[in-house]
C-alpha cells in the first residue's frame, strides 16, 4: 500500500483486478461471475446491493436484531420502497419463525435482507436458514457479511444467498475503505431487468462492471483506489495461504480462551450460545463499574482498545474485537490482563491471574497443531523481504 502509485488501467494493476475477483470467490465460498471489491467502506457495500436490486414501490423485509440491520431498513426507504421490519432483542439472533411470518404476510416481498454477524450486540444468525426461507418464498436474499467474511464460515452459493456485501477492515484485517460484494446469477439478472435506471450513477453495478468485467477491453467509470486495492488482495492472499478453514479455527479457538479467562475473572458474555461471534465478544459490565474508565485505562495504559456498547447496548457492555491478523493467543493475554488491573483499580476484587490461568488452560486442551498468524508473521515478512 505504500508503494508507488500505478495506473487504474495499466496491465499489471488489471491482471491484480482479475486475481482478486478469483481471491473474492475463494474467500465468498463461490462461483459468481459477479464478484468484486467496491470503492468505499462496508456501508457502500451495503447501499451497493439495495439500490440495484430494489425499485420504487417495492416492499424488502428487513430484520433488525442491532444497529446495523436499522441501516438497512433506512436505505430502503430512502430507494422508494417499503422496508418491512421483523424486529428481534439487541443480542439475540434472527427469530426463523418471524422470518416465515412476514414472509407469508407479504407475499410481493421482493427482497429478505439481514446481517449475519451484528458487530453491534456479538450475535450470529442462522444465514443458511434464512437464505433457504427466501428461496422457499421467492424472495431476493441480502446478506451482510461485513463482520463474518474470514471470522466464521460465509458460504455465498450453498447457502443460496443472492447478494452478500462485506468490509475490508473486520475480520479481512485490512484498512477501511472497500467493500466485497457477490451477487447470484438470479441477483445479476434482477439488476438487467430494471425498470428503471438504479438511482445511484456510483453504485450502478451495470456501469461498475464495464470497468471491473471480463475482458480486455475494460472503460473508466471512476479512478479505482490503486493501492487500497492491492492491500486488499494482499490480505485476501494471508487469508489464501492460511486457509479459510484454519482462520476460522483460529477465530473460535482465541474465542473460547478469552472466554474462558473472562468467565474467571467473573465477567458474563451477553450472547447465549450457540449464537455468539468468535470475532466480536459482548461482555456485560458488573455492576458498579465504570466502563468508560476501563475502556481508557486499557488504551492509555495497554494499548489495547475495545468498543463500548451501542444503541440499546450503550453503557452495558463492552465490544472485545478478535478479528483477523488481531485474533492471537498474545492478544487474549494482554486483553485479560489489561482489564485485571482496570477492574482491581476500581476496587472490583479479580484473583491475580486467574483469568490469564483460565484461558492458558483453554489452549493447553485445544488441537497443538492450531495455526497461529503469530507464528507466522516472521516467515512472511522474510519472504516478500
Ligand atoms: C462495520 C459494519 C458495517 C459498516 O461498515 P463501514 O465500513 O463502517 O461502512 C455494516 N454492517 C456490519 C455488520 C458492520 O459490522
């Protein structure tokens, strides 16, 4: 990303183009045609899928379980349409049943959009389910994916789903600014048969395509982010080279130690199982703590930084992130001992070490043979070096 600027159209920044719409299908687990990285953060991604795919006077169905799924709901106003919302509790997942529901009630719905991985509250929903439920009622399915691509297993074609955006900042481990997207064969045909012409002249995939397209013959439509995008492929090939099946791993086993430490340390998570995200963990603050103080202690004094509730969460919980290149066995340690002494400071009673124990102990019963980015990283230094 540093390096210097080249053409958004010279040959070699074109043959990366190409390169990376196979890494998209590889780490999107599919084989749409339909497969590129979008010029702007998640929420263009997100904006992307439902101005090509919705038109004035069309009714989506949109779950809202955390602030995301809200977004959503507002962009389809926003597209003319009528956003149908199936509301569940901050920190629990989709219900299946209000799914079918509204489903069965509006039987025009053209589009069921959810988030899979709500950053927002730590939950996860059954996208497999909720994809097979669009299918069964014809409905578009939209997924977002922001937070779950290369964190836990997002399977675009056996899960049926018709469009799915995610970012490259979550558990991609790159810096903001671009957005993967894939969409279906059905999906691609939805967008050629407009009505109308797609609101946005930016986010018209008609017109994005005929720069990002097959071919050779490829036409300006606007000045790619050269070298955010050889980030991005930079980051698709670790995730290559380890494996997606091994990220994931790594993703629940990191998990499972933090919340074995935190559970020690007499910390709950928010989320029941079998829904809570490896990547995004929900702790509940105790009573009588205050959560702002620890969150500056932890970056003033650890250099650690974790998120503060949102929306109905805010003041709550805290948002632990184990994402990606950050999901490591050193960061759960420092993690844990860095709210040790927040917690002790504020006179909360934590047995010294005990966390930290908890968590050694987690990893000690895990697989030996677990892949580690730690381990990893000196080799790859050495070897673009
Ligand atoms: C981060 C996030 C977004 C928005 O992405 P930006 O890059 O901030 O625009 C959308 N959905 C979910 C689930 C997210 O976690």
């Amino acid at each position: 990303m540093a390096g210097r600027t080249i053409g958004h159209l010279d040959p070699a920044f074109i043959r990366m183009m190409d390169e990376m719409k196979d890494l998209l299908r590889y780490a999107f687990r599919t084989k749409n045609e339909l497969t590129i990285p979008i010029s702007g953060p998640g929420s263009v991604g997100m904006e992307t899928c439902l101005v090509n795919l919705v038109e004035p006077g069309d009714t989506v169905i949109v779950c809202q379980n955390g602030a995301f799924g809200g977004r959503m709901a507002e962009i389809v106003k926003r597209c003319g349409a009528t956003a149908v919302l199936v509301e569940d509790p901050w920190g629990a997942p989709v219900d299946l049943d209000k799914v079918e529901a509204a489903l069965k009630s509006h039987p025009n719905a053209k589009a069921l959009a959810f988030v899979h991985a709500e950053t927002s509250t730590g939950a996860q929903s059954d996208a497999a389910a909720i994809c097979a439920l669009g299918w069964q009622y014809g409905c578009l399915t939209i997924v977002d994916c922001v937070t779950s691509l290369g964190g836990i297993p997002v399977e675009a074609d056996r899960w049926g789903a018709d469009a799915i955006y995610s970012g490259s900042q979550k558990c991609l481990s790159c810096p903001p600014g671009l957005s993967p997207l894939t969409f279906s064969e059905r999906a691609a045909e939805v967008v050629q048969k407009r009505k109308q012409p797609v609101q946005s002249w930016f986010m018209d995939l008609s017109l994005v395509m005929g720069y990002w397209g097959d071919g050779a013959q490829r036409t300006y439509h606007h000045t790619a982010p050269v070298n955010a995008l050889y980030g991005l492929h930079e980051s698709l090939v670790m995730l290559r080279e380890e494996g997606l099946e091994a990220a994931w791993a790594r993703h629940a086993q990191n998990h499972l130690a933090l919340r074995a430490g935190l559970e020690a340390m007499g910390l709950n998570l928010l989320v029941r199982e079998p829904h809570r995200l490896p990547q995004l963990n929900t702790v509940c603050v105790p009573d009588g703590v205050d959560e702002a103080k620890v969150r500056r202690h932890l970056l003033t004094e650890h250099g650690i930084e974790i998120g503060a509730g949102l929306g109905a969460l805010a003041g709550r919980v805290w948002r632990i992130g184990l994402m990606g290149q950050s999901s490591t066995r050193g960061h759960v340690m420092a993690c844990l001992d860095g709210l040790e002494v927040a917690l002790s400071a504020q006179g909360r009673k934590v047995p010294r070490g005990q966390g930290a124990a908890a968590a050694q102990d987690a990893l000690a019963n895990q697989d030996p043979a677990r892949p580690d980015t730690e381990e990893a990283a000196p080799r790859k230094a050495a070897a673009s070096a």
